[in-house]
C-alpha cells in the first residue's frame, strides 16, 4: 500500500494544534507525531496548516449553478460538476446538497431543478465524475400542498443523510419583517401592491391549511427511517420545544437569542450561517452568528450560499471572538460529522479517513492550497 509522508505541519486535531508529521495509507491516517522526520521522501508543507477536510451540511451553492440567473436552467450534470469543482477548492470534503422540495412557488425555479439536481448528484456519483463526496440534505418545505408526496419519493433515497422541516411563510420565523422580505422577494423583479398582497395572502393561507399535517408527516417518515431530523430557523422557545418534542436534534439557523438558548437547554445542535458570521450579520436581520459564539451558543457553521465561508468562519470564531482553533475548526469538521451519525471523518486522528486540506495563510485570510479525499487530492 502506498505510504505518504507529511512533516512542517501545523496540525490542528480535536484538541490541540502542533507542528508535526502524518503518515497515510491509502485512505487512512495511520500516524500523527510532533515534531520532525528525517525521512527524505516526506513533503515539507514549510509551516502551512494541516487541518481535516471540512464537512458542509447545507449548501445552496448547487442551486447558484442550476439557476445562475432568473429564467436560466443550466444543465444539471455540468452545474453539479462545477458546484463539487468548488466544494473542493473551498476544503469541503463531504458535502450534502441541500434540495428544496415542495413547491411553493407555482412552477418556479425549485419546483423545476429538484428532481433534476438528485438525478445528477446520482449520475455523477456513478460516472466517478466528482471530486468529494456528495451526500442528500432533503430541505422540505412544510407549507407546500405537494410536500408529502415528493418527500415520500426521496425519503429512501441511498444518499439521504438528513431533513430538515422548514417553514418560509412570510410574517414569521425567518420573514418576520415583511418589508425585509419584499426586498428579498423582489430581487429577480418588483411586484405590483396588490400582486404581492395576494402572494402572501396565498402563502399564509397555504400555512393554515398545510404546515402541521405535512410537518407530522415528514417528521413521522424520517424517524421511521432513522433519518437525522433537522428545524429551521427557530424564532421563538416554544419552535424549539416543538423540536425537541418531535426529537429533532439539530437546529439550523435559529433567529433569536431566546431561540438558541433553548436550543442548547435541550440539547439541539445549533447551526448558523458561515456568510453572517464573515459580512457581520444575517441578510434578514435575524440575530448574529458572532453575537451567538461570544455566547457560547455555537455547534456547527454551515457555508449555506458561500463555501469559501466555511473556511473563513473557522478562523474568524479564533481572531475575532477569541474561540481557541481546535474548538473552532471542530464547528466545521467534527461537529457537523458527528451530528448525522459520521464517525469515520471530521477529524485528524489515526484510523479516520484521510480528508485533509492545507492551508496558507494570506494575512488574515485562509486559503485553500490542496484538499485530498481519502488520501486522493481533490484540488
């Protein structure tokens, strides 16, 4: 079996950061030591930092590939051959494309991709066309009459490794400001008053109808599956003690303060957004990443729209909020691995997959100069 050697790393494991070696094997770390090796074959990685591959649990970044202007579908296989080209250049070795099923836009751009974005994502897997792994995040969208249906076609899907319930219903969670959410709503064009009067009107009253009986459903599948369950954007106690009732574990995106404190008395993972943590705030005007790690009230970061945040987070939550860097590169490796039940990566530890990256610093700023998947470079 081939054996690689790497000495003048800067290595950061779960607990500690050191200059050391590593030894791989295939695709498997066998050793960590500190200090030097005299081996001559080893490759000197002149004090640029050893980290393990980063883990992403929610991306939307294949959809920017998909729909890379309003009206434009692009062909599924090269937008999901490009969105895995940047995963990787990003140091994202595992990552679950987040799908948003359920239409809640009446023939719009999600309702077309959906099914398109999973048949690539299998498609591309099999023609051995990816870089990293490409894993199934269902993003189910409760208020949407055809939500069950479509879940129900992908739930036993063989790269499924979480759901999440979610709710975008204009006026609460997430949209709360209605003036905030026309802005967004209005970003591809303007709506007429009485145009978007309806849309609301529509979408709420899709709410009443729809959200608790096809939120039980999804929620009841999952766990018939033994599906790691996630909530979205969790605004008030009580949305998290619903979660913590329907044995979600996972909360992604919580709004407020109050929403991540909960989160924590009950032991939900709490999930914020790389991006609002790097431009200093959330789009929305919902509560700010920084404001939740200063508190301590931070699992996992997510690179939602941006993969190079991932990264940057890391190093942020070290120079800004004064996290030590174990604790907290663990937010993007170890933490979201472990919380869909991945105990083979997320980590440098002997006997776990080779997901490395190296990173040079640029100033302040990480970047990415190789990324290897199970010991096979990536980028």
């Amino acid at each position: 079996m081939t054996q690689r050697i790497i000495k003048n790393a800067k290595i950061v494991t779960a607990d500690e950061e050191f200059t050391g070696c590593m030894v791989i094997e295939g695709g498997t770390i066998r050793s960590i030591e500190r200090g030097d090796t005299s081996v001559p074959a080893a490759e000197d990685w002149a004090g640029d930092w050893l980290l393990p591959g980063l883990v992403e649990l929610h991306t939307d970044n294949l959809e920017k590939h998909l729909v890379p202007r309003p009206g434009v579908i692009w062909n599924a296989h090269s937008a999901t051959v490009m969105h895995d080209a940047l995963c990787a250049a990003a140091g994202i070795t595992t990552v679950l494309d987040s799908v948003v099923i359920g239409d809640m836009d009446q023939g719009g751009a999600r309702s077309q991709t959906q099914h398109v974005a999973i048949q690539a994502l299998h498609a591309c897997r099999g023609e051995e066309l990816l870089r990293v792994e490409h894993l199934l995040h269902l993003r189910c969208e409760v208020s949407a009459p055809d939500i069950v249906e479509v879940f129900e076609r992908y739930a036993d899907d063989t790269l499924l490794e979480l759901v999440s319930v979610m709710d975008h219903t204009p006026g609460q969670r997430q949209w709360r400001d209605l003036t905030k959410y026309r802005r967004y709503a209005e970003r591809f064009g303007s709506f007429g008053d009485a145009e978007y009067d309806a849309m609301i009107a529509e979408r709420q009253e899709h709410q009443i109808r729809y959200a608790i009986p096809n939120r039980a459903a999804v929620i009841a599948g999952s766990h018939a599956r033994s599906l790691p369950l996630a909530s979205h954007d969790d605004t008030e106690v009580d949305h998290v003690e619903q979660a913590s009732e329907e044995r979600i574990r996972i909360s992604e995106f919580p709004t407020t303060v109050a929403a991540a404190r909960a989160a924590r008395a009950a032991g939900i993972a709490i999930v914020m957004g790389g991006p609002n943590l790097v431009k200093g705030g959330s789009h929305s005007g919902n509560v700010s990443a920084a404001e939740l790690a200063r508190l301590d009230l931070l699992d996992i970061f997510s690179s939602d729209y941006v993969p190079a945040s991932l990264l940057q987070s890391a190093f942020l939550l070290r120079d800004t909020v004064g996290w030590s860097l174990p604790k907290a590169v663990k937010t993007v490796t170890r933490n979201p691995a472990r919380a869909i039940g991945l105990h083979d990566r997320g980590e440098l530890a002997t006997g776990l997959r080779a997901d490395l990256i190296r990173v040079k610093m640029s100033g302040s700023m990480p970047i990415v100069r190789g990324a290897w998947h199970m010991g096979v470079r990536a980028f």
